[in-house]
C-alpha cells in the first residue's frame, strides 16, 4: 500500500513540476481587466459578475484538489495495529496461532 501511495505522490509530483516548468510567460492585464469591469458594470453590464464568479473558480480549485487528496488518503488509511493483529485462517485450522 505504501508503494501505491508513494507512486501516485510521485506522480502528482511530476505533473505538478512539469506544469509549472512549461507554463509559457503571459503579461499581466490585470489594471486592464479592472477598468473593464467597472466601466461595465457602471454602464449596467454584469460582465463584473461573471469575472468575480471565474476568481472563485480559481481560487476554490485548489483547496478541493487537496481536500479530495487528504479525503482519499484518510478514507484508504489502514492502522498498522491492525496488521500486526490479523491472524490467518489457515494457521487456525492447523492449531497455531
């Protein structure tokens, strides 16, 4: 089990490094996008809305990838006390324990 996990980690490690290392450059527009959107929503538009609702997006999926990451890890934990304790049937059958 350990195995699995320390792959699975390696990867998402992986991904995680070449996403980064291969994002090409992008300028910043933000000064750009805020004009936009006051002058929208001034204006009656609801174009503000809709870019408030896409920066939740973003910054909520993060958190979810992690919370999904600690759920499947905490959902597939298994105690060591518990393989320390597992007896098998065969050796009931044949008197030892």
């Amino acid at each position: 089990m350990k195995n699995r996990i320390s792959s699975i980690l390696t990867l998402v490690a992986l991904v995680f490094t070449l996403s980064i290392a291969t994002t090409p450059s992008a300028q910043a527009q933000c000064p750009m996008c805020k004009m936009g959107a006051e002058s929208n929503l001034n204006n009656g538009g609801t174009a503000a809305k809709g870019l408030n609702s896409g920066i939740l997006y973003m910054f909520a999926t993060p958190y979810l990838v992690v919370g999904s990451l600690a759920f499947f890890w905490w959902y597939n934990r298994k105690p060591e006390e518990e393989d320390e304790m597992e007896i098998d049937p065969a050796d009931l059958q044949m008197g030892k324990e």
